[in-house]
C-alpha cells in the first residue's frame, strides 16, 4: 500500500492505495465520484477521461499512485455553484447525450480541447476529440456543442 | 362523444432533454455506480477454446485464495435452474432449441462460454481468482462459418442434434416460381454481411440481492425490464410478483441489452447462495464475447424483371447464424426483416427463406435494425445491380417501381398504411445537388488522379413499432407487444405517468412529458415520467425495435384521454351541463358560449381527490391506465445518399456527405428525432467501412477488443445533412412513425453502393463490407485484370 | 481491465531507478505508462516491480545542443509537439509527435517511452531512425550513446539493457534545404499505422544530395529503406526510388492490413512521401 494525496474538484484526499489501483477506480469506488466512467480496456473510448493538472487524461491508463500531489478535474467539478460549465451547458442545448455514458469524458476531453486553444473549426474539434468514442450520437451534436462553446461558427 | 381539444403546444417542438440534468453532471445511476452493504464481485471463467470437453475442474486454489467468498463449477449450480434461459420465439415448429444454462457443464460450445464463477471481496480479487481455476480442456473441432456449418461432417454445435441447422422459414406467394421463370431479366447477387459487435460504450453489469423471505432485486443494464422479470421466474422459479427488476440509467443497448443473460441469473441464484449481494460488470473483452452479437448472414438475392424495369418477383434465400446458442430472439432476427424484401417497391411476388444455423460462436440476437438492415442492405444493392443490367438510371429504377397508393397490402400479405415515396427522392435531390456531384465525379476521372468520388442511394421503408399482438402469435413469438401507461392525476396538480418502456438514451421522459403535456394542458414541469422500475411499472414491454413513441406513447394518449373524458364527468357534473357543452382546450374546461364558467383541470384533480361532490357511482381519484395493442407494424421510409471519397491507389475512403430524409410520421421532438438518425446512421456507416466482428476458421474471435474492432470516431466523420417529409401514421391517433433504428436500415448500402459508384469506371461492381482500404484496393486490381 | 499485482516505488532520480531497476530482475519503468499500462491491464505484462520515473522533471526538457536539438526522455509528446525549437529546427519529429494516438495520449506519453518500448507500429521510432539519431542511455556504469540504427534491435526490444535507461535523444537541426514528410496512413485517426513513411531529404541546387526514408509498422522494428535510398543517391527519380521502398521489409498480417497490402501500401506512400518532402 502506499499513502498519496490527490486534490480532486479543489479537495485534498490523503488516500492509503494498492498501486493496482487504476486512477478511475480511486475516483469511483474510493472517492464515490461515479461520474467518471469506465467504457473499455484498451484505452480507446475515453469515457474514463478527466483533467490532470488542467489537460485531458484517460484515468483507466494512470495508477492512482502516480496521481500522487496532482490536481484533478471530474465532471462533478465542473459545474459552479450549481451552474453549469459552458461546455455542459452547450451539450445540453445541442442535444449532445442521449445515454450519458460517454458525456462526462467527452465533456472533459472538449474542455481540454477548448482551453488549449485547438478547437478552432469543425475538423480540428473533430480531429480533437478522436479519443473519445460515443455510439448514441453520431457525434453532429457533439461536434455542435463543442463548436458553440469554443465561439466558432 | 365530445372531442378532446387541444392546441398543440408542446408536441412537435424540440423541448430540450430533462434527462441531461443528472447525466451532465455524472449523477447518472449506472449499475456500477451502485453498491449495497456487504456486496460481493462476481468473476466468469470463461472458455478459451471454441468448442471444447470440460474434462476435469478443480476450484480449491481459486477458493483458497484471499478474499474469495466462493466459487462453483457449472455442475454444481445445476441444481439452482429451473428452467434454461429462455428463448422467446420458437420460429418453426419444428425448430431446434437446445437447452442453455448460465454455465456450460460438460461442453463449452463457443470461445466465452462461462464454466465457473468465482466470488470475492473485490472485483480485482475475483479477478485474480478466477485465473487460479484449473480447468482440463479437451479442445474439439469448431466452425464459425455459417455456410460450412452446414456441409457434411462438419463440426456439430449440439452433437445430440446430428446437425447444425436450427430452422428452416419460408413465405412464398402462389405460384411464385413461375412468375420468376417468366421474367425478361433475372439478376442474382450473393451477400456476405459480417458480425458486428454493438459495442454499447456502458458495458453490462448487474446488482442482485435476495432478501430473507427470498424477495429479489436486481439491477441489470437491461432494456427489457419487464421481460426480465418473466424470463427470471422462469430460470429461477421464484414467483415474478416477488422479483424486482430496476433498470437503472442504461448506457445504450442497441438491442444487446434486450436479451435474459446467464450473468443475470447467475448473480441472484448467487446472492441467495450467499446470502448477500452479488455485482458483476463486464469488461469490455469480455463484452465481445459474453454479449450478442448482429448479423452473419451470407444472403441470395434474386430479382426478376420486365425489361423496362419493373420488378415482377424478388427472392432471397438467407442463411444466418444463430451462434452457438439461442438468446432471447436469436432465431427471430431474419424475421423482423421478412416483409421487407420488398422495401417501398410493389413487387407482385415474393420469396423469402431463412436458414437458421448453429456455429461455435457468440449468440447473435438483435442489433439495432434486427433483420431489416440486412434485408435492405440485399435490396438496395441489387437495385443497383439491376439497374446496370437495364442500363436504367438507379433511381429512375427506384421511381419505377415505388409504391404509389397507401394503404398498400404487399403480397407478402401486411400492409403500409401510409408513405410517399416519391416525396422522400424528391427532397433528397433538392438537397443532394446530383448534378455538381456528376461534374466533379467527371472532371477528377478525367485528371486521372488518385482521389475519386462516388453517390450511392438507398431508398428504404421498414416495419418496426413492435408489434401487433396476434401478428405475433401467428408467426410464434412467445409473448404479446402492447404496451401500457398509467397516468396519475395527484391531489395537487402534478402528474405521474408510468410507462412500460425502457428508455436508455432515448429522452422519453422528455417526450412522453410533451405528449401529456399537450393532452391534460398541463405545464411540461408538472409532469413526471417513471420508468424501468417493475415496482413502479407494472405492466410493460419494454424498448426495442422503435417501438417506444409508437406503442408505448400511444398508450400515453390513451391515457390521457381517459383522464379527460374523467375529468369531463366530474366537471360537467359540478357545473350542471352536458358533457357536450363543455369544450376541454389549454387545461380548461368551459361551457360552450359561457367562457366564465370553467373549471381547470388540476382543480377537478383536487376534486377527484377530496370526492366531496363526485357523480353517483363514480370511483375517486383521477387516475387511469391504458393498454394499448397496436394494430399494425409501423412504416418509416425514406431516401438516403452518401457521397465518398475513394483514394483508389491506398483503398483508403472518407465519407464526404450524409444526406438523410425521412419520414417517420409527425414529430413529437425534432431534436430528438434529428439525434436517433444521426446515432442510426452512423452505426450504418460503420458497419459499412470499419466495423466487422472477425472468426478465424477454428472459430476464434480475432476481434478481441476496441483497439481491433474498429468503432469509428467523430474524427472519421462528417456532420450530416438530415430532413423529414411527414406523411402521418392513420394507425395511430399521434400519427407518429419510428426512428431508433431507421439510419442504420437505410445507411450501409448507400456507403457501399457509393463506393462502387466511386470505382464504377475502373470496371469495379461489388466489394465486401466492411470497405475497407484493402478490399477496395484488391476490388480495383481484380477488376483490372 | 485490472493488473496483477505489483510493486511500486518512485525513483527519486534516474540513478535511483537505474539502481532499482538492477536490483529487481522483474522490473519496469513507468513513465506516461501509455504503452506498459495497457499491456498489463490485459494482464500480457505482469512486472513485480514498477519504478515510476514520471516526477523525474530533470529529465523532461527541449534543449539546444549546437548541431542538435537535445529531447529528454521524459518529455511529453504534446510538449515534444509544441516545443518552438523543434518546430523551427527539426519539424518532422514535432509534426510526428502530434499523430500519436489521440490527445489525452499525447498529454502522457513520452518520447523516452515510446522510443524504449520498440514497437515497430509506432511513429516516433520511425523518424528518429530517419534522422539517424542519437539516443542517451545511462546505467549503472554511466552514459553511452547509441546511434538509431542500432537502437531497435527487435519487436519491442531495443539496445537499452536491464538495469539501464533512456535519458536522452539527440535530433540533427534540419538546415533550410531539408525537406522532410511524414505520411500515415491509419484505419481510424487514433489508430496504430497500417503503414507510415518518413522521408528526409536534402537538396542542393534542385538535386537530392541525401535520402532518408524510414517505415512503421513493416518488420520487426522501423525500419530504413535502404534500397530506395540508394537508388535516390545514384539519380533515381522519385517514382524509381519510390518503387524499391519495400525492398528488404518483412511487414506482418493483421486485423489492418495483409502484408501483401502493407508492401504495396509502403510503396505508394513512399512515393507521396518523397514528393512531399522535396516540394517543402
């Protein structure tokens, strides 16, 4: 076991981890954030996505001892004093879920996108979410949403 | 009988979804968010082989090792079922069904079969567990190849069957090989479409527990709640009024959470072994093998023709495979396409014929479309190969042979009651601008270059509102397909309605909100929609085949009606009138000619209530249900085209545009409508360039994981153009169609047919599905040769 | 989805993950942990131990070093693309860096750990074979560089021993008459390449002086294609040297691509290849 200290959504938790332990699994079933999902194995879907630090990460391929002293974002951050973040206001103006499972990483993935400056037209948003796999929407909503919260036309 | 008025307020606008509030904010309630006191994890050992002898189990490592609670061979649950997982359609009479329990005992028929389960303190234990059962395999001869599972002396599924074929299905008109033999023209054309994995991105899980006086609750990531509740008591035997069923927020299903799968009975059977509560959640490697699969059908297709063109006889013999067991619907999946070999043409005759077969595979079982996009996919090609052989325009083709008058009664002996056909191509050509297409398909062709480009069409009804109870019973599906809402008028003016659907993605609260909304005129915020929870729902079946908007919110109108003409009583009766003199209109009932003396609608809620000042004889409370049995299938169409581009140096294809019309009756919420094409097109599409489920010929999945079965991403897409024409549905009072599974129907074919357009000068006519780069490349270099 | 069990320390520089790593016969690095973590969450790997190197931020850096462009190991692909030293003195390798898998990849991975990890798929490993590169390896002894053409010595195995590590690539500064391409061709944008190309050439006065040309994901490991090369050197013209690009490779069969499809593949974007790089 080893002791670690993750800040997620601005709080400090001082965890005692397996080092197994994949990071979406200290978020889930350690922490009780169950926003964060888990959709596959081989680090393709995405739905596990949350910000380290600020940029868009997969928790299902980091140890949550490697999340040691870090600065975790999950979906359940986002919102500020109930109000939703652009990003998830947009999603659900654009229609942009049907099942939800996929929305939080895909949310998080596009926040990542937008705050690093890349979503500047449609074919970078949608270059930019490549490593986020939806199977309700068809992603044109998505890719709407994405658009209108980064200002582009 | 006075009529119900009310003003369309709400229904046919594109009301933003409630269900986003908690899905945005990850307070959506998966089942692997849930977890009970004392919960344990449940881990499937699974065969690796394709088909193999369990010649020997020892589970006393697995049991001895940390944390493990228990762990049992498939012989040592024998005892636990009462009966096998149900299959609930028995096709033929004369239909093979051989038995199939939650674990294999004796024989492990497809690779994933589950042999044993072990049970620990924590997923990961189970996990580390179930790889310290030593099992003794002798591994035997398998086949995932549906035509050589028929060959003799092929390796048999089910030895004690002596074959593998599950079922023979044919509907034939009269006479039907003669008027083929009389054609001018007889094209033929044989079809390969592969398995597709649906790849929900949740994958399954379930909750169990027992209680004392064995009360069960389970939570599955389930579409069919209801049926679930059925199949339990008939696996299990406990009585269905003591099982519970939830199905929680679900993360898509597509049709493979449609289904009664080993898990879930294996994890209440366990909880009550254990006393505690049981959790399994698949991984997604395991998904590709513990849960159904679409598809595998190697298809003949036959036309024939008067030398102008009009199809005077279509036939196709299909055979499909079944997998290695029959789930839930595995043997019905060829039937929901059955009628539409046809499609929107009127072909005087008609010949389908199904094959069912068994092969050491994943059980297939319904994939969203389930028989119809392999039945369009079969048309719509050979339209085009038709029309090469006419020398006919495709379309012109298409228009030629449409239906043009509805109700139309096909010869296969079910009618469309409605459709314009026409309508649909005629908006898709406004959309589609053919002839800037043409140009710049001529002007690359002439440069000679690498990129080229092609359109494809698929012009495409389908029948889908599942379905009409005694359609059902004559062709042997084992239950009904009503379905039923409760509506519930409270004291104080909010309404609770309860459907017997199972959304998972689909906004029916949202929806089904819009629809009361309109017909109490009520405000859409007073209307709660309760779902999934057969505690809360009594009566239902459940969502699937596009079936929820048209059964189920058609039971939601019946509701209401109900409520209304209730109301009405209590009103008429308050206010001294007739009930033919009060008009009902934006939540008010008022006296004809007397606008003053009215009564609103959550006013007489109160009344009903309080019962102060009810009409002799009439029960309290404002409250009614309605079952409703649709009487008819329901017919969405349309006209779809894809345009590619074709780089025929590397194979490599990118889809340009998706343009999409469609009818699917009056809309209840554009936004909603716009998302399920968008959905169903793109798993259409997928199927069409990237997606296929590969066996190697010993039966082994190669396809093992996302990073090999290729789902595509927003980066592999364009945006797509999408529009509706409307002719309403006379069979219904909302005049509404289905949706869910229409783009996936219509959109494979209008890819390949596109792709063959694109190669069609470099003598190229056919290319397997999935397109991929390599087969266009070798399509090219075949047909240069 | 969940590893077998193992150990974990942090290494609290790279001496003390060399000295870990030749104490623990059964020992990985752990860096971005995008190539070791996927393979054991499958359960394919299943080291005892893991040394996490990833809080190792001497070792993370975008230098100039004179005639070179000096990258450590631990740099992240995304800063390996962003890096405004690369992107004006060695493009390729920061063009490169921005195809590898899909953003949140980019924001772990590293240079070091793809390159160490010695898969033939992967682009990285391709280009700095182009560039003939050299790669920093410290041990217990200390530092030896090895030149890229003897760095991957097999399907994930390098010329990094057991108790050693990658500290350091050394990428040429492309002068202005350098032309460089890197073309991929992939089944989906975040996918492994089917096949990739990467062509460096060099030109004086309208003629190729020097023709690199390197290959993912066609043998064991990248791979030069030496023929071609040599044929561009001796005058060949693109479409002539493009044709022998497949000479010599030994591509493999799988869910993407036949090989037989792989050999035709690597010629054609070759020959794009060649054609990008000497028009940039």
């Amino acid at each position: 076991m080893r002791r670690v200290a993750l800040t997620v959504n601005g709080t400090r938790h001082e965890l005692e981890l397996e080092p197994r332990e994949l990071l979406v699994y200290v978020l889930r079933e350690r922490l009780g954030l169950t926003g964060t999902t888990v959709g596959c194995d081989t680090s393709s879907c995405g739905a596990c996505t949350v910000l380290v630090n600020g940029e868009s990460v997969k928790s299902c391929t980091m140890l949550g001892v490697q999340a040691d002293e870090l600065e975790i974002t999950t979906i359940e951050g986002l919102a500020r004093n109930g109000e939703l973040h652009p990003v998830q206001q947009a999603f659900h103006d654009h229609h942009a879920l049907q099942c939800g499972f996929c929305t939080p990483g895909m949310v998080l993935a596009a926040v990542s996108l937008i705050e690093s400056g890349e979503a500047t037209d449609e074919p970078a948003i949608r270059a930019g979410l490549e490593g986020n796999l939806c199977r309700c929407t068809g992603y044109h909503n998505i890719v709407k949403a994405v658009a209108a919260a980064a200002g582009v036309r | 009988m006075a009529i119900t008025e009310s003003i369309q307020t709400v229904v046919g606008t594109s009301v933003k979804r409630r269900e986003d509030a908690s899905l945005l904010r990850g307070r959506g309630t998966f089942v692997d968010n849930l977890t009970l006191p004392g919960t344990v994890y449940m881990a499937i050992v699974r065969c690796p082989y394709p088909h193999a002898r369990i010649v020997t189990m020892n589970l006393d490592v697995a049991r001895a090792a940390e944390g493990v609670v228990a762990a049992f061979s498939g012989a040592d649950l024998a005892e636990d079922w009462k009966g096998s997982l149900p299959c609930a359609w028995p096709v033929t009479e004369d239909i093979k069904m051989p038995p199939h329990f939650p674990l294999a005992t004796d024989e492990a028929r497809f690779q994933g079969d589950g042999v044993a389960v072990v049970i620990a303190s924590s997923r990961a234990l189970a996990k580390d567990a179930a790889e310290l059962v030593e099992i003794d395999y002798e591994p035997l001869e398998a086949t995932a190849d549906v035509e050589k599972a028929l060959e003799d002396g092929a390796p048999l599924v089910h030895s004690d069957l002596g074959t593998n074929e599950c079922y023979v299905w044919k509907l034939e008109t009269d006479d039907f090989q003669a008027a083929l033999d009389a054609a001018d023209v007889v094209v033929t054309r044989r079809y390969f479409q592969p398995r597709l994995i649906p790849n929900a991105i949740e994958p399954r899980g379930v909750l169990a527990q027992v209680g004392p006086s064995d009360e069960v609750t389970i939570w599955s990531a389930t579409q069919v709640p209801h049926i679930l509740r059925f199949a339990l008591q008939i696996v299990l035997g406990y009585p269905e009024s003591k099982i519970r069923v939830i199905a929680p927020d679900v993360g898509g299903g597509f049709g493979s959470k449609l289904d009664v799968y080993a898990e879930e009975a294996l994890a209440i059977a366990l909880a009550k072994r254990l006393g505690r509560p049981v959790k399994w959640t698949e991984e997604r490697a395991e998904n590709y093998v513990a849960t159904i699969h679409g598809r595998d059908t190697v298809h003949h297709l036959t036309f024939g023709a008067t030398k102008d063109g009009k199809i005077t006889a279509v036939k196709s013999e299909a055979t499909c495979a079944m997998g290695a067991y029959l789930q839930l619907v595995t043997p019905g999946i060829p039937l929901l396409g059955a009628w539409i070999y046809s499609g929107p043409y009127e072909i005087p005759n008609y010949s389908v014929t199904f094959t069912g077969v068994f092969t050491h595979t994943t059980p297939t079982d319904a994939y969203r479309g389930a028989g119809r996009p392999e039945a369009t996919y079969v048309l719509e090609r050979t339209m085009d190969a038709l029309a090469a052989e006419l020398g006919m325009d495709p379309l012109e083709l298409r228009r030629k042979n449409f239906v043009k008058e509805f109700p139309h009664t096909m010869a296969s002996g079910l009618t469309i009651d409605s459709g314009d056909y026409d309508a649909s191509l005629d908006r898709l050509l406004e959309l589609l601008d053919l002839d800037s297409i043409r140009s710049e398909q001529e002007a690359l062709r002439a440069g000679g270059g690498a990129q080229q480009i092609g359109v494809g069409y698929s012009t495409y009804n389908e029948m889908c509102g599942l379905a009409p109870s005694r359609i059902l019973g004559a062709i042997r599906y084992a239950v009904g397909g009503w379905d039923s809402a409760t509506i519930r008028f409270q004291p104080l003016g909010s309404v609770q309605v309860v459907t017997g659907t199972s959304p998972h993605g689909q906004g029916h609260e949202t929806t089904f909100a819009q629809i009361v909304a309109d017909q109490l005129g009520v405000d859409l915020g007073d209307v709660e929609v309760l779902h999934g929870d057969t505690a809360v729902s009594q009566l239902g079946m459940d969502t699937y085949g596009s079936r929820s908007l048209t059964v189920g919110g058609v039971a939601i109108w019946h509701a209401s009606q109900k409520i209304v003409d209730k109301a009405r009583k209590i009103v008429a009766h308050q206010l001294e009138v007739s009930e033919d003199d009060l008009e009902f209109a934006n939540g008010s009932f008022s006296v004809v000619g007397s606008p003053d003396r009215a009564m609103d609608v959550k006013a007489v809620a109160f009344q009903a209530h309080s019962a102060h000042n009810l009409p002799d004889g009439m029960e309290p409370g404002l409250e009614a249900t309605a079952t409703y049995d649709p009487p008819n299938f329901s017919w969405p169409a349309g006209a779809h085209a894809a345009v590619i581009e074709v780089d025929i140096e590397t194979g490599d294809t990118r889809l340009l545009r998706y343009v999409a019309v469609d009818d699917v009756g009056t809309p209840v919420n554009p936004m909603i409508i716009d998302g399920q094409i968008h959905g169903g097109i793109t798993q259409g599409v997928a199927a069409a360039l990237w997606e296929e489920g590969v066996y190697d010929e010993d039966a082994n999945l190669l396809s093992t994981t996302m990073t090999t079965y290729l789902v595509p991403s927003a980066a592999e897409l364009p945006s797509f153009e999408t529009a509706r024409t409307e002719t309403p549905s006379p069979t219904n009072p909302l005049g509404v169609k289905g949706v869910g599974e229409t783009g996936t129907i219509a959109s494979a074919p209008a890819v390949i047919n596109a792709v063959v357009d694109a190669l069609s000068h470099l003598g190229v006519t056919d290319i397997q599905m999935p397109a991929t780069p390599e087969r266009v490349w070798r399509a090219i270099e075949e047909a240069r040769q | 989805m969940i590893p077998a069990a193992f150990d974990y320390e942090v290494a609290e520089s790279p001496e003390h993950a060399i000295a870990l790593l030749g104490e623990n016969e059964d020992a990985k690095l752990l860096a971005g942990g995008h190539s070791l973590l996927p393979a054991m969450k499958l359960r394919l790997a299943r080291p005892s131990l893991l040394v996490d190197v990833g809080r190792l931020g001497e070792l993370s850096y975008v230098r100039d070093g004179g005639e070179h462009i000096a990258i450590g190991a631990l740099t992240r692909h995304q800063d390996v693309h962003d890096a405004p030293l690369l992107q004006e003195h060695c493009p390729i390798v920061a063009y490169t860096a921005g195809l590898i898998g899909d953003p949140q990849i980019r924001h772990r991975g590293t240079i070091g750990g793809t390159l160490a990890h010695g898969d033939p798929a992967s682009d990285l490993p391709t280009v700095i074979l182009a560039l003939d590169s050299e790669l920093v390896v410290r041990g217990e002894e200390g530092e030896r560089t090895v030149p890229s053409a003897k760095f991957f010595t097999g399907v994930f195995q390098t010329a990094v021993g057991p108790a050693e590590m990658l500290v350091e690539v050394r990428v040429p500064k492309l002068g202005a008459s350098v032309g460089w391409s890197y073309i991929k061709m992939s089944r989906r944008a975040l996918d492994w390449a089917t096949v990739a190309v990467a062509a460096v050439v060099e030109r004086e006065n309208g003629s190729l002086v020097k023709t690199s040309i390197g290959l993912t994901n066609m043998g064991a490991t990248p791979l030069r294609a030496t023929a071609a090369e040599d044929a561009a050197a001796g005058g060949a013209s693109i479409e002539e040297a493009a044709a022998l690009v497949s000479d010599g490779t030994e591509p493999s069969t799988d869910y993407a691509a036949t090989a037989e499809f792989r050999l035709h593949l690597a010629r054609v974007l070759g020959r794009r290849a060649l054609a990008e790089a000497v028009a940039r």
